[in-house]
C-alpha cells in the first residue's frame, strides 16, 4: 500500500489482500521469503500440514480469481503485470474472462516453473492474444502469436544455460 501512495495513485489503484488463483474463496498457503529478496514469496503447491504452519514463514491466504476482484477491466484502460513466482499458469486459469478481452498483459516467463508445475496447457489461454513481444531482447519487435511461438519462446528459455526466463508482453 506504501507503494502506491509513495507514487501518487491512491485514486487509480485498488489493492487487495488476496493471492490471485483459479478458485474463488480458496485457501492458498504463501512462503514468506525472509532473504535478501523480499519480492520473492510463493505459493506453495502442495498442502501445507499443520505443524508446517507453524512456522513463521508460512501464511494461510484467501485466494480469489482476476475474473471475480476485476470484472470490470477494459482492453482500453487496463494493463495487467504479473510475476507471481511460477503461479502464473494457475492465475491465466482463473482470468479467462479477461484473456477473452484481450487486456493487455506482462507475464514472466519460465519454462522451469512452467514444466515442474505441469502448467503448460494453461498458457494455451493465451492463444487468444494476436501479437507477444520477448521483452529480454535487444530488438523488441512484435511476433505474431502462436502455438509453435509459444513452444520455440518455452524451449529456448528451458534449454538456456544462462538466461532461464523473461517477461512476454501480450497484446
């Protein structure tokens, strides 16, 4: 919340205390990195067991859809950011009123995540959108969307030695 106030937005952005998933009024598990990386926290995929939650980096969390806490959202007004630390397949699964709108949207990229998830099939939603632009390229130009441009951008960061991920803007 600082955040936005910090950068004078308090009338343009609404913040929720919620993780964004598949399931409306869902519980979710988030670990707290408590590192150096603060941005760095993550749902946790399988069930956390009681004791688990006694430790102090772990919170329970109510998850709701993009599609329920954003109905409203408009292709003209709207630009969806999302870097949700390897969920983001989960959240394209609980958005597909706002895919179908074709709202403008950033998403990180990475095929490890991706595969280790079994996620893959959810960012076939995307194949909605005409034109994606790999935001990590020296020469940003757009590329008309597809489902073998998705397979070449998922085996090129999966099979990179140095550069494993990147941001994909959907337009």
């Amino acid at each position: 919340m600082a955040n936005i106030y910090l950068n004078g937005l308090i009338k343009k952005v609404t913040a929720h205390n919620i993780a964004l998933t598949d399931e409306d009024n869902s519980s979710l598990y988030l670990k707290i990195n408590q590192d150096n990386n603060y941005g760095d926290h993550r749902i946790l995929n399988s069930l956390a067991k009681s004791d688990t939650l006694n430790e102090k980096n772990i919170r329970a969390v109510r998850g709701e859809t993009l599609d329920k806490v954003a109905p409203n959202l408009k292709k003209g007004n709207a630009l969806i950011w999302m870097d949700v630390q390897g969920h983001e397949g989960i959240v394209l699964n609980g958005m597909k009123q706002s895919i179908k709108k074709q709202i403008p949207m950033v998403l990180e990229f990475t095929p490890f995540f991706i595969k280790d998830n079994n996620l893959y099939d959810y960012f076939k939603l995307l194949l909605r959108y005409s034109v994606v632009y790999d935001l990590n390229q020296e020469k940003i130009i757009p590329i008309k969307f597809s489902e073998t441009v998705l397979k070449n951008l998922f085996d090129k960061y999966y099979q990179s030695k140095s550069i494993y991920y990147t941001d994909l803007l959907f337009m």
